[in-house]
C-alpha cells in the first residue's frame, strides 16, 4: 500500500490523518488488492450520492489503470483537506468538468457533465440551452470554450472551494 508515513510530507494530511486515511482504505479495499476500484469507492460516504463519482476517480488515478492506489487516495483527498488551497481546489472542480483533459471547458465538456447530473430530469435540448447559455455567460474572450481563469471568475464569488472539504 505504500509508506504512509512518507505521505504526510507531499499531502495536505498530518500523521494521525494518513492512519485514518489508510485504516479507511484498507476497509473500503474489500478484495485486499492494494488499490480501489470504482464498485469499492462506491462505499465511501461521500461517493454514494455523486453523479460525477467516475469523473472524481479519473482525476484521482493518476497512472491511467481505473484504480486508486493508496498514495492516489491520498493525493486525491488532501485536496479537499481544510488545509488545502483554494486555487488546488478550483483546479480539481475545473478538472471534473474537462472531460477530454485539453484545459478547457468545451461546450462537448459541459454538455457530458452536466447530463451526468441532471440524467432525465431535462430533455437533451433544454440541457443544451443551458450549456449554451453556461459558455456564452463565461466566455469572455470569446473563444468558445471556458479557460481555468475564466472558470475561476465565475465560480470564485460561490465559494466553492470552502464546500469542497472531506472530513477525516
């Protein structure tokens, strides 16, 4: 599972709080692999009710293989640690709605997390509006598609990063 007294030193966690952390691992671990698939995360509190779970594992699994290994678990949570920054925050929030990685928010992006969310409850063309609307309001250089600062003018007056928090 890896050292986890190293891991206090590259995360937002002290020692106590990686223990926590592994001992929550090690029980969400049910077929004892060392790492967490998507069925297994689905057990942490936090994971049940989110739509955009996958979304949150593909920023979380660093090497691609569609598990968290321990040392990504941690890497993953200290951004949502009360010690973690606000800017590590809205880059993770960006992260979720980037879909195809390029570092932008494309109206293709927005659509695809956005129906996550909302599934059934709006017909494809009322979502689309909204998407629409959503780049047309935060676009303000005019490219089509929403840049991480663009993303950060907009959300940065909700607060956001102060509700990203997971407690250990």
């Amino acid at each position: 599972m890896g050292n986890e007294s190293s891991l206090g030193l590259c995360s937002n966690f002290d020692a106590d709080e990686i223990k926590k952390l592994g001992r929550k691992f090690r029980k969400l671990d049910v077929d004892k692999s060392g790492s967490l698939s998507i069925d297994e995360l689905s057990f942490f509190p936090e994971s049940r009710m989110n739509p955009l779970v996958q979304r949150v594992i593909d920023i979380f699994d660093a090497d691609g293989n569609g598990e968290i290994n321990f040392k990504e678990f941690i890497d993953g949570l200290s951004q949502f640690s009360v010690k973690g920054d606000k800017q590590t925050k809205l880059r993770f929030a960006f992260n979720v709605y980037d879909m195809d990685k390029d570092g932008f928010i494309s109206n293709a992006d927005l659509y695809k997390s956005l129906k996550l969310m909302v599934g059934a409850n709006l017909e494809d063309v009322q979502l689309q509006q909204v998407v629409d609307k959503t780049i047309i309001y935060s676009d303000t250089d005019g490219d089509g598609k929403i840049s991480f600062e663009e993303f950060c003018a907009v959300v940065s007056s909700m607060d956001v990063h102060e509700t990203m928090v997971v407690p250990i």
